[in-house]
C-alpha cells in the first residue's frame, strides 16, 4: 500500500525555477512540496552564466545577495560579454557602459557551477518552514483526478490542487501528460566540458561567445569559472545538426584545435571531465504553459533565450509568476485553465519582448557578413558600443537591431 501524501501546491524539480517559485510561495506562507529526482549536492549540464536578472529575482527574496555571491569563493564576478565574429574580430562590450572607466563598480552578472548555485538555493529553501523538499523521487505516472493530479512514484502518491513543472528539458509532464513536443528549429543541441588552465586577457571576467561561421545558427563559448577553471562549450540548433549530421563532441574539438587563436589559449589547459550534452528547449515561438491544475516553468515552458542560450534568469522569473498565480487559484479556489491562463499572459508580458528580438537576432548571425560589420562598426562607434550594452537591460533599444534603418544609419551615418 502506497503512502498518501496531499498538498495544495505540487512542484516537479528543485532547479532554479522549482526553488524560486517555492520561496516566493513561503514569503506568502503558502506551503509547497517540492519533488527532486536526484539528491544534493547534484550537477545540472548548463553554461553556468547568472546575469542581473537572476541577481535582481533573488534580491525580491534575499536582500543581501549581492553581497553572498561577492563573499562566496565558487562564484565570480562577471562584468560583461565578449562577442566574436565570424571573421575573429571582437567586440567587449560591458554589462555597463562606464566600467572600463571606473573598474571598481560591482559587477552585475555572475558566473557558478550549477552544481553550487543550484546548492545555494537548495540552502536558502530549506530555511523555509513552509517548503518540503524530498529528494531522490523518480516519479512512475501522472493521473488526472477531479480535484488536481495524482503523482506516484514507487512508494508514494502525491495528490495536488495544482502541479508547478519546473523539472527542466526532459519533464516527463509535458511529454507523458500534455504531450507537447518541439519543431527542431525550436531546439539547440549543446555540449559543455569543464577546463583548467585556459589563458584570458580581460580582467572583467567577460563572458566569451564565439560566433563562427561552421557553428551557425549557433556559437561556442568560454566562460571564466574561480580558481582558473572555465566552462567550455558548443551550442547549434538542432535542425542544422540533423540536416548537416554533425557530430557535436567532434566540432567542439575542431574548434578548439583548428583555430590558431582559440588553439594557444589551450595549450596549458586541461579538461576536468568528459564532454556532456544537453538539450536548450528555445523560447522561439509562443506556447501554452499552462492548463488545468498545472503550470509550466523555465526549461519546462521552452523559455531559453533563441540569441545568447541564457535559460537561468528567465526560470526563476516564470517560478516567480507561477506563484503569484498560485496563491491566486488558492485564494479563488479555482484552478481551471481559463483562470490560471493569467499565468502565461504575465509571463509572455515579461519576457515576450526579448524572445521575439533575440529569435530575430538568430537568424540574424545566419548572414557572417552582416555580423562582421556590425562587430566592426562598433569597434569605432562609441555610441553604436554603448547602446549595445545598453541593450542588455533595455528591450526597447535592443528592438532596433530588428530595424532595417538601423544599418542603413551605420553603412551611411
């Protein structure tokens, strides 16, 4: 006989988006069950960035975040991005225009392991008395009842007014029980290694995104990690790869030993593990993200940035809304699909904007040419500089690369 246990709010993965959307519910004493497949400490396959709007979701709940992660010896300080083109040159271009100025402002944007970012949140949960995390459940089936869900794993059913989907790429809910399923061009197939030993020349802690012309619609990375490690990485859309059969673990190394100027800074390096693959469902195309008795959040939802592969921040925004529309159906005492539909309109009011422009902005890097001119225009542009780091706080001005007056104003401006 199976144990019963019952609660009003259900949430499936304890990642960012899980643990965000069950702190928020706590600040407003609604109590949660989380269920995590896998034990903490645990790894999560990701590029590791943290950008101001993670900083700016968990300062809503933890004042003093900037300062753990200025404290903590696992993250690092990140001042910005810098972009490659498909002919080499770059551009570095800061998360805030004046810090080649004043290098002693506090930076704004983070690099962690997911394995002790995820951990920190784990932490901060568990502080909740509201929040009842249970780990190592490998859930068997879903079952739709009058009331909400039946959960079940081999010990034990989990029935809920409203399950909250926040358990990543390969959420067994919406394949088993929405049956919801991706267009490759709505995907990106991606690998990530851990190094040591890499050289780097910017001391901002830049994040690195290398856009050659064999990788697009896509780019490899580097990003800085503490104690001179980096997180090392491929991405390309998954209709490229089927189309083009490429093999993954094999580009990332021929990049890394086919150009001269990504081969020296690997010279000294060394791999800390075994290359990995991942899945980025991409945010390229509106869905439904929720229904009755349940909503979908992050990876879950397909809410991964089309242009820059960022998944994190926009988890933890949808895990927050999610719970504002949960004490919302508790207070209401509805949970219908035409009452919690509220949830997808917050969501896509939020981050709509930037999905649409940064999908336009990847097939934008399908034309080389037109990279390398941007990249180079703004070598010698001030403005053009500062409005694209601008671009990363204001939806507005990153709309005028959907613009085509925009580079008609730089060809003759």
């Amino acid at each position: 006989m199976k144990k019963i246990i019952s609660t009003k709010v259900c949430i499936i993965g304890a990642g960012p988006a899980g643990l965000s959307c069950a702190m928020f519910l706590a600040q407003n004493n609604i109590p949660s069950v989380v269920l995590e497949k896998e034990k903490f400490p645990r790894d999560k396959i990701c590029g590791d960035a943290l950008s101001g709007k993670v900083v700016s979701v968990l300062k809503k709940l933890f004042p003093q975040t900037l300062q753990d992660f200025n404290k903590a010896d696992n993250t690092i300080g990140c001042y910005g991005i810098n972009f490659i083109a498909p002919n080499l040159t770059n551009i570095e271009i800061p998360f805030k225009k004046d810090f080649f100025a004043n290098k002693n402002i506090l930076p704004s944007g983070f690099v962690s392991k997911r394995l002790d970012f995820d951990h920190y949140l784990y932490q901060r949960a568990k502080t909740f008395e509201q929040i009842t995390i249970l780990e190592n459940i490998a859930i068997t089936n879903f079952t739709k009842i009058h009331s909400g869900y039946e959960i079940e794993d081999d010990n034990t059913v989990f029935q809920t007014l409203l399950i909250i989907d926040c358990s990543g790429a390969q959420s067994k809910f919406v394949r088993k029980t929405i049956q919801k399923s991706l267009k490759l061009k709505e995907h990106c197939a991606g690998l990530r290694v851990y190094y040591k030993g890499i050289s780097f020349t910017n001391d901002g802690n830049f994040l690195e995104l290398y856009f050659l012309e064999n990788l697009l619609p896509g780019y490899f990375w580097i990003f800085p990690l503490p104690n001179g490690e980096a997180n090392v990485g491929l991405g390309i859309r998954s209709d490229y790869v089927s189309k083009h059969k490429i093999n993954l673990k094999q580009k990332l190394q021929e990049v890394i030993e086919s150009i001269p100027e990504i081969k020296k800074r690997f010279e000294n390096a060394t791999a800390l593990e075994s290359i990995k693959g991942f899945g980025l469902p991409l945010g390229a195309k509106k869905h439904a993200i929720s229904g009755d008795h349940y909503m979908l959040c992050g990876d879950a939802a397909s809410l991964i940035d089309p242009f820059t592969g960022e998944g994190i921040s926009n988890a933890m925004i949808s895990g927050m809304y999610a719970a504002q529309q949960a004490e919302k159906c508790i207070v209401a005492n509805d949970f219908s699909a035409n009452f919690i539909k509220n949830y997808d309109t917050q969501v896509y009011k939020r981050l709509g904007p930037e999905l649409r422009i940064s999908t336009w902005l990847q097939k934008l890097v399908q034309y080389p040419w037109l990279f390398n001119f941007v990249v180079k225009k703004a070598n010698t542009n001030k403005e053009l500089r500062e409005t694209i780091s601008c671009m990363f706080d204001d939806v507005d001005l990153r709309k005028k690369f959907t613009n085509p007056r925009f580079y008609l104003r730089l060809l003759f401006g």
